[in-house]
C-alpha cells in the first residue's frame, strides 16, 4: 500500500460521497473473526464478469464463484456490499427463490439446496450490480474513481485494500481468501481499453462497438484484483531474466504522455532486475510485469500495479511509488501475510527495498540517506504486532490500536537492524525463504503462500542457529524503542540497554579511528577508552534505538503544522 500521507486520510476514510448511500460497519471491516462457513471452504476458482458503465457511475456483475467444502455446510456467506444488490442466485446452475439469500449489512447469506459434506463442490452464481462506493481520496479511502482525462474521456479505478474486496465483487474479505484462480470478463465503453491482472487471453469486439476484455489471474490476493478502464496507450516490451525465462512487460498510459512513460518503463528492467538479483526470480513471470496509470496515486494490484505519481523526480534517480508497489509483487502477492497482524511483513519489505535499490544502485551513501528519511518518521505509538487476530483497520489506523506508519518505517529498520545483526547470508537466506518456501527458488518451483511474524522468527533462528525472541519482542511487539545509556567513567565507556525485556544486541563504537563491537551480554557492556579520545557509539546507524533529537525533531514538526 501507498505510504506517504495515509495517516492524513483515515478521518475521512468512512464518509460516503454525496447521495451515496453509507458502509456498514461490517462492509468496512476487512480481516478479523470470520464466519465458520468461511473458513470451511477452499476457495478454488473465481469468474468475475463486469460491465462498467463510466457516464452512470455503474457496474453490473456475474461472479461465478467455486468452493471445496471442508467440513460440513448448510449454508455459504459471502462478502459484498450491500450498495452492489444482488438480483439472481443460482447453485450449481439451479436458480435460487429470493427467499434463499439476504444480505442485510454486507455479508450475504446464502441457504443451500442441500448439505455439503467435507470434500463436496460447490459453484455459486451471483448476478448483482449498482453504483459501488466512490473513493472520496484514494488509494486511502476505497472504492471506483469515476474521472476523466484531460480531453473528457472516461478514466476508471479501483482500490479496495483498506475496505476489502467486498467493495467490488463478492468475496471472502480476509487476507486468506484468496481463490486459488480467478478469470476476468471486463465489458468496456468503444474506444476504452480495460488492463487487468494476470494474462490476456483475448479481446472480444461486441456488436454494440463495445469491448470484452478476457484475462486469467494465478492466485490474486483478494483486494488485488482491481479494474482500471481508459483510452490508454501501451508500451510492451520483453525482459530476458537471470533464471533464463522471457518476462513480458507492459505498462498502459493516457495519451499525450509518450515521453514520460517511456522514461518509467525504461525503469522496469533494472528494478527487476535487482529484485530477481537479490531477493529472487519475479514470481509471476509467466504472466506480465504490468502497470497502469491511474487517477489515484498507487496500490499494488497483482501484475497490474497502479501508478499515480506524476512522473515525479527524486534525488535518488527511480520513481519510488514505482517501486514500492512494484515490491508488492513479492512482498504482499507472492508471500501474503494471512493475518493482518502481521501485514508489516508487506509494507516493512516493502520500504526497506527502497534504500537497498538505492545500495545497489549508487552505495552506501544513498542508502544511509534512504534510511535517515525513513528513520525520522518512526512513532512507537503502538506495537507493530499485536500476536492476535486482527482487522485492516486495527492495524493500520492508530485511532484503533494500530500501529500505522510503523508497520512501514520501523518494518524496514527492523529489518535494517536485523540485516547487520545476522550478517547478509542469513539475512538473504531468511528473506527468500519466507517468500518462497525454498533457499533456492526458480520460475516454476514455488507458488503463492501465506507468511507470518512467527514463521519469519522461526527461520531467522533456523539460518542463525540463535534464538532471536529478544529481538522481535523489541522492535515488534513493544512499541518503546530500546535506549541505550552510555557513561563514561574514567578509561571506560559503560553501555547499558533499556529495552523492557531482553535485549543483549552488541553495538560499535569508535574509539578514536577504530571501531569496536562491543557484546552486550546480558545487555551491558564495556569498552576502553583512553583519556581524551572522541567516542561515537554507533557511528554507522546500525542499531535501531531511541533517540531524543527525533523525538524533538517530531515534537517541533507537529507544533509547526498547527
């Protein structure tokens, strides 16, 4: 997910656009306690059709949707908004009496024709449609974009990470619903083209001059599958990969911007380069590296990542949104977290590979500068995981309990800190496991999974031969950063930890021209220094910890906006 003013967002994030008809509670809910029957079905195959309507603000839909059950079923419940009513349902090609479903706020309730034992399959139709919640500032706030290009032509999006995806076809709203493929069917005004995820698998032309656009998906995560519709134009090209496959890439842009997306896409064969160097091979290879332009700033949509950024330089020489959400692509649809709780392991990867890209690209200088900008926006309002069962919203929004920009800023520290604490190999070793499944991974031999905070411990102790509890207690499941008190008493330096628990992390210090690591055993440590010598403890920023200037340096931002 974008980053960089959410927080400014989340107060309006809930309020409908005008004559438009409110959320529920439970539509606003993503992730969570689920229904028993949600959790007893195997989600195997979805068929979404739509049929987007841009001067109504409208879309109809057929979503075809196809479970395994895992334990006895009577009934099937479904998310979806109640803005989108449904009109027909049918089970396994019977249609439904009305009277069989309801959907009074937002989880529709769907009585079987009979009872499903573990092991039976199941296929419901679902003919529905209306005007879908308006994102009122997305990618923050969630819902269609109803805009227009600079000549008045229609410009359509979505994004539904923060509500669900619930918001634009009927699903199991929670991290773990992902169906395991999805076919698209996207049924578009004469003239506009309507790029989406996976593969295309044709165009049909309509009588009407209208356009169908076919595309197949491998294992979206739910709110990835996303609808952008335009005029757009496209730049393709071929990328010839490391682990020796042909990778297509793609990227659709208004009119009248040649220029500037000729510049961005000359960006993605580099930055997937590096990713494919140093995390692994792009794990949707067989299908596209695909971006769109759309009316809202970004959001990472499975092989058709959204891009709003303006075309906007940097000092660092790569479009960052680009990248972030390009990031995604490993960290959020290959490897996704099945509980929010532990989503930092989205957006904390997916911050830190900024400054690496920036390592990788120009040094350490760029990447200490990368890592400064991000270090100042650190809060340590709330822990980052909470080791339970929680919704979006309890994650991401501070006025729920969560943790907010923390999951971004300090997540990538975290990992800052963890990197120079194992060293590179086991650092990398650990990363490519929690994506992949395997140290070694290669185009065909992984697919998508699911990760957590205690399996990415787990394997970092694995790697290391060391049980690093201490360490993520600190930096994760309290929100105090450690301090770190150093008094110097005659020839000696005296370092202490204060961190609310364990926490024996070595430090460096120079002394003079040398650098020292000193082991905190125990969380205390010693270290010689002759009288009148400088002394810098951590003089590379390797550590993680509190510091008083930032905290200052936040205290007088704030003041200053008011």
């Amino acid at each position: 997910m974008m980053t960089v003013t959410f927080l400014l967002a989340v107060a309006a994030a809930a309020l409908p656009a005008k004559g438009e008809p409110p959320l529920t509670a439970q539509t606003q809910r993503s992730g969570g306690a689920r229904p028993a029957e949600q959790t007893a079905v195997t989600f195997e195959h979805a068929d979404l059709a739509f049929e987007v309507l841009p001067k109504r603000q409208r879309i109809n839909g057929v979503a075809t949707l196809d479970f395994t059950a895992r334990a006895p079923l009577t009934r099937l419940v479904i998310d979806l908004d109640r803005n989108l009513p449904v009109s027909a349902i049918a089970i396994d090609g019977r249609e439904l009496a009305k009277a069989a479903w309801s959907n009074p706020e937002g989880q529709l309730t769907i009585a079987l024709p009979g009872p499903l034992a573990a092991g039976d399959k199941v296929s419901v139709r679902i003919t529905y449609g209306g005007t879908p919640h308006v994102a009122r500032n997305a990618p923050w706030d969630d819902g269609v974009v109803w805009s227009a290009t600079p000549d008045g032509q229609p410009w359509v999006a979505t994004t539904t990470e923060g509500y669900g995806c619930d918001l634009l076809w009927p699903c199991l709203d929670f991290p773990a619903g992902e169906p395991k493929s999805v076919d698209l069917h996207i049924v578009v005004p004469a003239g506009l083209k309507a790029p989406a995820n996976g593969r295309l698998l044709g165009v049909d032309a309509l009588p009407d001059g209208r356009t169908r656009w076919n595309w197949r998906a491998r294992q979206p995560n739910t709110y990835a599958i996303a609808l952008a519709v335009g005029p757009y134009e496209e730049i393709r090209g071929t990328y010839r990969s490391r682990f020796g496959n042909e990778i297509a890439l793609h990227y659709w842009h208004l009119p009248g911007k040649a220029a500037q997306a000729k510049a961005l896409f000359d960006e993605f064969a580099p930055t997937l380069d590096f990713f494919e160097e140093v995390i692994g091979p792009y794990p949707f290879g067989d299908e596209k590296l695909g971006v769109v332009e759309t009316p809202h700033m970004g959001m990472e949509h499975q092989t058709i990542n959204a891009y709003g950024n303006g075309y906007a330089k940097a000092p660092e020489g790569f479009d960052w949104l680009f990248q972030h959400e390009f990031s995604h692509e490993w960290f959020a649809n290959q490897m996704t977290a099945a509980n929010w709780d532990d989503y930092w392991l989205h957006e904390g990867f997916a911050n830190y590979m900024q400054p690496l890209f920036g390592q990788w690209r120009e040094g350490d200088a760029r990447y200490a500068v990368m890592l400064e900008a991000q270090r100042n926006r650190i809060t340590n309002g709330a822990p980052v995981v909470r080791d339970k069962l929680l919704t979006e919203e309890e994650v991401y929004e501070p006025a729920q309990g969560g943790a907010g920009g923390d999951i971004y800023f300090k997540g990538a520290w975290t990992l800052h800190t963890l990197r120079w604490l194992i060293g590179d190999a086991a650092f990398f070793r650990a990363t490519r496991r929690l994506v992949y499944g395997r140290v070694e991974p290669k185009p065909g031999n992984f697919a998508p999974r699911f990760g957590s905070t205690r399996e990415f411990q787990a394997i970092v102790a694995e790697e290391t031969g060391r049980d690093l509890g201490w360490f993520f207690d600190a930096y994760l499941r309290r929100a105090a950063l450690p301090e770190l008190i150093d008094t110097r008493v005659g020839d000696r330096l005296r370092l202490e930890w204060r961190a609310g628990g364990a926490f024996p992390m070595p430090v460096e210090v120079r002394v003079g021209e040398r650098i020292e690591r000193v082991a905190m055993d125990g969380g205390r440590g010693e270290v010689m220094v002759p009288a009148g010598t400088h002394v810098v403890v951590d003089p590379l920023a390797r550590v993680l910890r509190r510091s008083v200037a930032v905290e200052q340096f936040q205290a007088w931002q704030a003041k200053a906006r008011k």
